[in-house]
C-alpha cells in the first residue's frame, strides 16, 4: 500500500470525533494507540469502541486496562463469501469513499 493511511473514530450518527493519518508502513494497532490516547481525553465518559479486525490483539486488553475501554472487534465471519455487511462498518466506511 502506498500514500496515507486514514484512522477515523466516528459516533453512531457518523459524526467524526477523532482522526490520524498515518504512512501505510504503520500498522493499524500502533496508529490506534496514539488515536485512543487523544480520544480518552476529549471523551472521557466513552465505554465502547467498535473497530474492524486490523485493530484486533493486544490493543484490546491495553484499552481496556489502561482507559477502562472496551475495544470490540468487529469480525466476519470465516464461513461467509463474497460482500457482506458487517455490523457498525457501514458509520465510518462512508467517510472513507473520498
């Protein structure tokens, strides 16, 4: 992957409550962590984040123990093919189509 790379934590409604870029070389997780650290500050009564697969691992237990935030991955499933419409993507998936 080449260019920039987007981390968007939205409400949801959609509405953008904290963004990063990052080089593409960045893993997702690593890039999560500073995105996580300001988004504690800003919302500090926030209690849950859903999140794509690519921010699954210890971001999870780190989230959790460190800002009491649980970090809930959204998985597909390994039996499904094709296109298929995960719970919660579709909120930050419309910002990425720009």
């Amino acid at each position: 992957m080449v260019g920039p790379k987007r981390h968007l934590v939205v409400d949801c409604l959609g509405l953008v409550l904290a963004v990063a870029a990052t080089a593409a070389s960045v893993q997702d997780r690593d890039a999560a962590v500073r995105l996580l650290q300001r988004l504690r500050t800003m919302y500090f009564s926030l209690r849950l984040v859903w999140a794509d697969g690519g921010y699954a691992g210890r971001l999870v237990g780190w989230s959790a123990e460190d800002f009491h935030l649980t970090l809930e991955i959204v998985k597909r499933s390994d039996d499904t093919t094709g296109f298929v419409v995960l719970p919660r993507r579709r909120v930050v998936e419309r910002h990425s189509a720009g």
